[in-house]
C-alpha cells in the first residue's frame, strides 16, 4: 500500500519521498546550474518545476543562495581548478 511503502522508504532512507524527490531535483539543478547555460527557466522546467518563481524559492532554501549566486560561484570554482 501507499502508507507501507512511504514507511519503509521513510526508515530505510531517513527521508520521506517527497524529500527525496526534492534532493534529487536540486541536484539535478546544480548540475545543470554549474554546466550549461540553460536559463534558470528552462532548468526549472527540466527538473520538474511549473513554476519559474517556486523553482527560485526552492533553490534557495535548499542551497541558501540564488541560482545566479550558485552559478557564478561553479564559475568561479572551474577556473580556480584549472589553473
């Protein structure tokens, strides 16, 4: 059943599916942050965001910078590695 599974996943995890889901989606952001130069829309959409303006919010909170902030600090770190 759905409860079972949410349990199981919940203690098996830590997590419950809905964060899990959430983790994923802004790790997949990040990536796509830190290596194309997809706008922040188009990222919103790739990762499963209808809404540009919950995308932001959602960024935020989960990195605790903008996703302008996140993409030039990546900047920043490629070119210090490749010196």
């Amino acid at each position: 059943s759905k409860s079972y599974l949410s349990r199981a996943f919940k203690q098996k995890t830590g997590l419950t599916l809905m964060e899990y889901l959430n983790t994923l989606r802004m790790e997949a952001a990040k990536t796509l942050l830190a290596a194309s130069d997809m706008n922040t829309e188009e990222i919103a959409c790739q990762t499963g965001y209808h809404s540009a303006k919950f995308f932001y919010r959602a960024f935020r909170s989960y990195t605790g910078m903008s996703t302008r902030e996140y993409r030039n600090k990546e900047a920043g770190n490629r070119k210090l590695g490749s010196r």
